[in-house]
C-alpha cells in the first residue's frame, strides 16, 4: 500500500513537470535576465606619476560597476582592451592625450572624460634623442636648413607630416637640415627614418653624425653612416621605407642602424641631399627620425 502511494504521486508529478520545462524552453530571453537591466556608467580613470619617474603613469579604471576597459595611450595605435590599471611609459619628450572607454557587464562602452600627459624630457636611456624627428606641426623649429654647397638649386619644404628635399643639380650641389644631439660614449644606440621618394637620377642622400656644425661647403664630417646612393642601386625607382636597412651606402649598412660614438656630448645630426642629376619628380621624403639607445 505504501510504494502504491509513492507510484501514484510520481506518476502524477510527471505532466506538471513537463509543463514547466517547455515553458521555460519556449520563453525568450534577454541580457537583462543574466545581467540585470543596463545603467549606464559614469566612466572615470585616475592618472597617477610614478614617484621617481618623470616618464612613467599609472592609469586605473575608477569607473563603479566596469568589468573592463578600453585605452587609448595618445601613442598613436588608438583604442584597445587593456588591464584595469597599468604603468605606461612614455619614453619620448611631448604631450600625449590619454582616453579610456569603460566596459559595462552587458559589454557597452562608456567614454570617460580626457586627460592630458605633458613629458618634458625624453627617456636618457630609452627615449628618442632626435628633437621633432616625427615631423608635426612646429617641429621645423628644432631643424635648420643648411645650402652647404649649393645656391638655391634645392628647396626643404615642411608639410603633411615630412621634411621633403626637391631640385636638381648639374654641379653636384649639396643641401642639408640638421640639429644638435646629446650622446654617450660606447653607448649602442640605433638609427632610424622613414624616406620616401618617386625616384631619382645622380643622387645621393645621407646621414652624418659630426662633431662641427654645418657651415658653407660640402659636409662630410664624421663620414656618411647610411644613405641612399643612385649609382650603389637604391632610390633610382619610388621606393618608401626605413633608411637604416633601405640605404645603401655608408658604415651602416647590413647594420640595422646599429651605432656607437667614440666620444660623450654634442653632436650634429645631418641630413644631406645632393645630386649632378635630379632629386625625382615628387623630391625625397622623411619622416619618424629616431637614434634611441639600444
């Protein structure tokens, strides 16, 4: 009599529970029954300098309810996921402008306010010691534009983000731009730009590290380290790329740009463009000018 009971209950519990499994089966669902309605967020992020270090911050998502965040450094590569909180190192002198984006539980973004990094000097051991090497709006001030040999058959013109050398020369003429640097002896540094150009005739295009400053005449103090050089096979056809492995002449090349200085102090980073033919139709392009220690 008593497993008759039990029988009979269990036979009568099976359609209810049927019941109930299709009704949840057949029911539609949505985000807010596993996460709860969305509230939007009011995105926040601290930015705290490294005590110590004048070129490292640390940035932290305050944002209250954020499971993830989205930053944008002001290095150029824009947004993308990234730790809650992270120590950034910022090896070069400028202003960098640091967004972050606050990823809520239901996977929507939220856009915090701004905030503004002002580097004053760049990383001795990691930063770039060429001065307005990328070539934006105002870094022209730090450049000087030197005839060396030549007397008008050349023209520097900055824009769009390059320094770009035009003419043509029959009397193998030269013209430079150059700056000042701060170097170390036996330090390894390594150099590097971007040239650009459409092609060119007779020409030579080179990089110089010396130890006088530019006057009148042709330059050659220090010797040409890496170049591009028309009659060696490189920058006769359009070409775009990194001197340090494009160029085809001087004591770099094979190197990766790789150097060292046999004295501390001051040197004169030239740029020199020459040619007894001409410099191509669009002129030689640089860009992204860099010598960081290794």
């Amino acid at each position: 009599m008593k497993s008759s009971i039990k029988f009979r209950t269990i036979k009568w519990l099976l359609p209810a529970m049927s019941t109930a499994v299709l009704f949840w089966a057949c029911r539609q669902y949505s985000d807010d029954d596993f996460y709860g309605a969305d509230v939007p967020l009011q995105a926040s992020f601290t930015l705290t300098p490294v005590q110590g270090d004048a070129n490292r911050y640390v940035v932290t998502n305050t944002t209250q309810g954020s499971v993830g965040a989205r930053w944008d450094y002001g290095k150029g590569t824009g947004l993308g996921m990234g730790k809650m909180s992270d120590t950034i190192f910022y090896p070069d002198a400028g202003v960098y402008i640091i967004k972050m984006q606050a990823l809520s539980k239901r996977g929507n973004l939220y856009d915090a306010e701004s905030k503004t990094v002002t580097i004053a000097n760049s990383d001795p051991a990691f930063g770039n010691m060429v001065k307005g090497g990328k070539m934006q709006p105002g870094d022209d001030a730090f450049w000087t534009v030197a005839k060396l040999n030549s007397s008008g058959e050349y023209t520097w013109t900055f824009a769009n983000g390059t320094y770009t050398v035009k003419g043509s020369s029959s009397s193998w003429a030269s013209t430079a731009i150059y700056q000042t640097i701060q170097v170390e002896a036996g330090k390894k540094y390594q150099f590097s730009a971007l040239v650009s150009g459409s092609g060119a005739s007779d020409t030579w295009y080179e990089v110089y590290f010396g130890a006088s400053a530019p006057g009148n005449g042709d330059y050659t103090d220090g010797g040409n380290k890496i170049g591009l050089n028309t009659w060696n096979g490189c920058a006769k056809s359009s070409f775009s790329g990194n001197l340090a492995t494009y160029g085809c002449s001087g004591d770099l090349v094979g190197k990766n740009g790789i150097i060292t200085f046999a004295q501390s102090g001051t040197l004169y980073l030239v740029i020199k463009a020459g040619a007894g033919g001409n410099l191509g139709t669009s002129g030689i392009s640089i860009t992204n000018v860099e010598l960081r220690g290794v």
